[in-house]
C-alpha cells in the first residue's frame, strides 16, 4: 500500500499536498483525542496517518528543493522481487584472537 499511496501523492501538485498536510494533521488531532478518550477503536488508523503526513511532507520538501524523486515503474504484473534489488549479507568482521595472559608467579 504505500507504493500506491506514495504514486498517489506523486501525482498531487504542491497546493493539493498542502491541502492534504492540512487534511491529515486535523486526522491525526481527532484520532488522538479519540484514543485519549477511549473512543478509538485501533491504532492502526492513527499510525497510517502519520506515515502519510511524512510522506506528502517529503514531497513538499523535495518540491521545494527541486530533488525530482523517480516514482518506481511496477506494473501490475510484476512482482515485488524486481522492484527492490537483493541486499548482499552482511560481512561479519572477525574478532581478534585472544591474547594470552602472562602469568606471573611469585618466587
């Protein structure tokens, strides 16, 4: 989903993202006080609005400095395995050897 949420904002010039910031900041204002009051009937609403408000407030930005963010090209046949390059594992780094301890005796 938030492939085709992000596509959507995309589309969206900067007066409608402003539009929406206002939109989703009023959204996350009720939901809070419904959760504080007990009325919410779960969090996931409240967590997806956030993560939208931070989506659309990057793309102001990026439209403010002028980055032009590529929007991925996955079509409906494609599956998620061509969209993301596979990460290389990670390289363990060796730990060095254990210094032997010096034993000093009394005489």
């Amino acid at each position: 989903m938030p492939a085709e949420s992000m596509q959507k904002f995309r589309e969206m010039d900067a007066n409608e993202l402003g539009i929406q910031e206002n939109e989703l900041g009023e959204q996350i204002f009720r939901l809070r006080f419904q959760l504080t009051t007990g009325q919410a009937e779960s969090v996931k609403k409240l967590r997806e609005a956030r993560k939208d408000l931070a989506r659309v407030k990057t793309l102001m930005r990026q439209q403010e400095l002028g980055i032009a963010a590529p929007a991925p090209a996955v079509e409906a046949g494609e599956g998620n395995a061509e969209a993301k390059p596979a990460k290389a594992a990670p390289k363990k780094k060796k730990k060095p050897a254990a210094k032997a301890k010096k034993s000093k005796s009394k005489k």
